[in-house]
C-alpha cells in the first residue's frame, strides 16, 4: 500500500509563485511604481504651472476654514481652526486621472485590440479547418455514392 504523499508547503509555495497572474501581478507593481514617478513630475512640471497662471502653483495650498482662524504649521501640522485641504485632493485626483488615462491609452487599450485580433485569426484558422473538414466529408461521401451507383449498374448488366 502506497500512501498519497501530500505536496510539501516549499512545493505549494513554489506552485503559487509560478502561476502566471502572480508574476504579472509583481511584474504590475514595479511597473506601476517606476510610472508613479514619471506622473508626479508631469503634475510638478506641467500641471501644477498651468494651475499657477491661474493662482497658486502648489495645489497643496489651496484650501477652505470651516472654523476661523485657520493656522497650519509649515511641517503641515494645524494649529488652529479646522482647515479643509482640498487642494491635494484636487491634485492627487489628477495625478490618478493621469495614470488611469495614461495606462488605459497605452497599456489596456493596445492590448485589447491585439487580443482581439489574435482570437479573430484563431476563429478564422479553426473556421477555415471546420470548412475544408466538411468538405472532405462531402467529397468522400461522393465518392461512396458514386462507387455505389458503380456497384449497382455493374449487376444490372450481368
């Protein structure tokens, strides 16, 4: 008698690293992060100048008191009255739209389209199999038909 060895938890572990949504999971996170930095210099180099010919260029600081007088500290810590910030708000909303945009354009959208075309040749190849498929079938069928019409003028003749 043979027991069913269980696999290890090296092996399972090794299983679970292995499987393709893990690597492209990992290989996602370091992308996306080396891609946060790109973002944040568009936001500080381009976004944030934009919004400065209008007002401030640091969207940090712009916000609204609810509860007069607002004082925040320059470490950021508030001193006084209740300070709504909704300038980093504004600007981390950006930021997001920006990668969202960004990845969307060029990483989503491409991808969508070139798997969409490879399962459009993959339906086309199996179509085009299925089609010379049916007629072999049909051409052997003929080929019956016509050895059995053969067969039966040859014993009419007799």
């Amino acid at each position: 008698m043979s027991a069913k060895q269980e696999p290890s938890v090296w092996q399972g572990f090794k299983a679970f690293l292995m499987r393709g949504n893990v690597v492209d999971l990992a290989v996602a996170v370091v992308i996306g992060a080396a891609f946060t930095n790109i973002v944040n210099s568009v936001v500080k180099g381009i976004i944030n100048p934009l919004v400065g010919a209008i007002g401030t260029q640091n969207l940090d600081s712009y916000s609204t008191c609810l509860k007069d007088p607002c004082q925040v500290g320059a470490d950021g810590t508030v001193k006084s009255g209740v300070p709504i910030m909704w300038g980093s708000v504004l600007g981390s909303t950006l930021s997001f739209l920006i990668t969202a945009a960004v990845v969307y354009f060029l990483m989503v959208l491409p991808m969508s389209k070139y798997l969409a075309r490879q399962s459009a040749r993959k339906a086309a190849r199996e179509g085009t199999k299925e089609v010379m498929e049916v007629t072999e079938l049909e051409v052997l069928k003929e080929i019956r038909d016509a050895l059995v019409a053969q067969r039966g003028a040859g014993r009419d003749e007799r």
